[in-house]
C-alpha cells in the first residue's frame, strides 16, 4: 500500500480553516513553517518489534503521503481564489502568506453544491446553477474527475470545511438504506437530502474518502455506511476538535478517574468569523449543539455511577461577537463535588485560534484517511476519533461512541500500528 504518485485533497470550503491548512502545507514545504499540532508530523509511537520496543514517527511505521505530493482544489459560494480568501480571513500575518502567493492565487474555488436554507446567513454568488440533489452529484462527480485528470492526480481525499448547515434528523424511511438514500436524491427531496450529503455522495462514487469536518448529519447515517462499504472507501466525521470540546474530552478524565462528582457543565464560546456568523441562525446552532453536548455523556457515565454522574446538568452556547474574528474564546464552568459531597469549582479560559487549530487536523485525518483506503479499511473510521468532536457510531445497533481523548488516542495509535504490520498491543479500559 505505498503512498504512490499525487495526493488531491478537494475542500470543501476556501475560508479561514482551509486557506490556513492550505497555507500551513505550502509554507511547510518551502521550509518557512512547521506543521505544529499534526500528529503524523510530530507524534512518535511505541511499537513492538522483534528487536524490543521502539518508539518511531508515523511516517515510519506506515507509508504516508509526502507532503510535496499534495495538491488542493476547493469548492466555494465566494469566488475568492486561495490567497484572497486567506488574506480577508485575518487569521495569518502577510508574511505567512506573502512567499505562496502565486501557488495561493492558482487555487480558484469551482462552484459550490449549495443551498441556501441550510445556511441562510451566506450570500455567495459562486454556485451551481439551481439543481436537482441528482443534479448536484452529477457535477460534483465531474468536478472530481476533472481535477484527478488535469492534475495528473494519483488518489482523492475530499474534506469539508465549510459553514454547519442547519440541523437534518435522522429519517429511517430516507436515510436507512442506500436504495432509498439514492431514490430522495433522485427524487429532489431538499428536506431529508443536505448539500453535504451530495459531496459526500459523489466523493465516494469517485473512490475518494470523505471527511465531514462539521456537525452537519451528512455520512452519519446507515446509507452513507453502505455507500461507502459498498465502494470499500472511508468515512470519518463528525465536526473538528478543536477548542472548547477537546478541552473537554482531556478534562472530564480527570473527574471520572478521581471518582469526583459532577453537577454541572456550563460551556460558552464566543467566535466572529463566517463559521460564528453562520451558528448564530437557531436552526444551524441546533446541529452543533447536538455534536458538543454528545461528550460528556460517554465519559461520565450516569449509569455506570449514578451517585456521582446521575442528574448533572450540562448547557453550551455559542454567541457570535465579530471583533473577535478567528480568536475563539471558550469559558468553562463545572461544577463538581467531593469528599462528604462538599462543592468545589472548576474554571477554564480558553483564548484560543479556530483555524489555527484546526488545521493540523485536517492535514493528519486526509493523510490518514488516505492510509486507510490504501490498506482497505472501509466503512467508518472509527481510529480518527480522537480528531472530532462528535465521533461516528453505529447508533442503529446501540454502539456508544469513545470521546475520553485518552481513550480515543488508543484506538489511533493501535490503527497506526495495525497499518503498520505491529500488533496492536494497547487496551482500551
């Protein structure tokens, strides 16, 4: 499974995360950056091998991408090439921008797959004429092949890194089978089939793995499993970890080892980019309000100790403030109790950088995902949910999702070791 020839990742989205991610890469490769945060650049890993135990990078338990084979194309509602959009975001100084202009201005965003009452809030021009869902697979199915073609492209990644559309339930009579997720597409069924679910769609039809990087419902669903099985291809998802939740995912650990108990959870973002500009409509906060209180449940678990866990209350929120930009803040209030059931508080203040954050995720899940269809692994990744937020699960057959982030690190580092001919030797308690 060598990583052979040019790597397309196609995101979805040219804004503040995937211009960052993008610039990051290009900067790297000229040597003017480093990749901090990205785990297949930095992380090193125990593997049992017959000469004892070693500690080795990733790249050199598997055979990774090289990141001078990589080559971006994006789809957005703006028109804005790479460098534009990278540059109105604010999120990195002129100076990291400035030495990839000319690569940077080359990346013009091919029309986006849209539609505007899953996110009501954005105005772009930059759209496929009004299709059918059908429609829209098609185009997105051409889109893809064209750029593998003209780009002598070896193998695809697409990645979403768009705006979370508003909130789509599970439907059993639509999203339940294959057969019926196709016959709604066919049929134009603009309730039950999002956008995201026709990138999704036509990356898989075109052998390329689909990362959903939002909390959008998307390949959550038992069809979205059985496309992908059926064209032996990955899916991960759902919605980047980035601030407040993977602060979340290493602290609720601390409470549950230590047998303290939990009263309360308050969580508070205030954000003022595209992304907090978009979630401040209720209807699109309502699907990222799913993914972040989804975390805490599977690691303070109520019925597996109900005098410490059993009525906590847990609320999040998120408010749009535009002088904040891409600087996220997060606040945490938690509530706790210990010995004789005395009260004791936690506060967290988290200033950090959205995109900055995330964009080493996105370059380790594409260059993980892309391992992973080397090696034949399809149907969900389950390995790279220590990236998001809201990890998909076989909710049909009552499977619980991992969010402990140390837990989630097992599962990453034995996938790595499995790939790499190892045993995987790590349990997960």
């Amino acid at each position: 499974m060598p990583a052979e020839g040019k790597l397309g990742i196609m995101i979805v989205g040219c804004g503040a995360v995937a211009t960052t991610f993008i610039t990051g890469v290009l900067m790297t490769r000229k040597g003017l950056a480093k990749p901090v945060g990205a785990l297949t650049q930095y992380d090193k890993i125990r593997v049992a091998t017959p000469e004892g135990d070693k500690r080795m990078a990733y790249g050199d338990i598997v055979p990774l991408a090289d990141l001078n084979d990589i080559v971006f194309a994006t789809w957005d509602v703006y028109p804005q090439n790479a460098f534009q959009a990278a540059m109105y975001a604010e999120v990195l100084n002129e100076k990291d921008i400035l030495p990839v202009r000319d690569e940077l201005e080359k990346i013009v965003p091919m029309k986006a797959a849209f539609d505007k009452n899953y996110a009501k809030r954005l105005d772009g021009d930059n759209v496929k004429p009004n299709a059918t869902r059908w429609q829209m697979v098609e185009a997105l199915r051409e889109d893809i092949r064209q750029f593998k073609n003209d780009n002598n492209i070896a193998r695809i990644v697409v990645i979403w890194a768009a705006s979370t559309e508003i909130y789509v339930p599970y439907c059993d009579t639509v999203h339940d089978t294959l057969q019926h997720l196709e016959q709604a597409m066919q049929a134009d069924d603009r309730q039950h089939i999002a956008p995201s679910m026709c990138y999704a769609y036509a990356a898989l039809a075109e052998g390329a793995p689909f990362i959903m990087g939002a909390p959008n419902t998307t390949v959550d669903i038992p069809a979205m499993w059985q496309m992908a099985e059926k064209m032996h291809m990955p899916i991960a998802g759902k919605d980047f970890k980035t601030g407040q939740t993977l602060v979340k995912s290493g602290f609720a650990p601390i409470i549950g080892t230590r047998c303290l108990g939990l009263s309360g959870w308050f969580s508070t973002n205030i954000l003022g980019n595209r992304d907090g500009l978009v979630l401040d409509e209720p209807d699109n906060f309502r699907t990222k309000e799913v993914s972040k209180l989804s975390t805490l449940e599977t690691i303070l678990c109520p019925e597996q100790q109900p005098e410490l866990y059993k009525d906590y209350y847990h609320k999040v929120r998120i408010n749009y403030y535009p002088p904040r930009n891409d600087n996220k803040e997060g606040w945490d209030n938690i509530d706790i109790f210990g010995w004789m059931g005395y009260p004791m508080q936690v506060k967290i203040n988290f200033l950090c950088r959205d995109s900055i954050l995330a964009a080493p995720l996105l370059l380790d899940l594409c260059l993980l995902s892309d391992l992973a269809a080397r090696a034949h692994r399809s149907g969900i990744q389950r390995f790279l949910s220590f990236y998001l937020k809201s990890p998909m699960h076989d909710f049909t057959n009552d499977e619980q999702p991992v969010n402990n982030l140390y837990q989630q690190y097992t599962m990453l580092k034995n996938a790595i070791r499995e790939m790499g001919g190892y045993p995987a030797d790590e349990k997960i308690d």
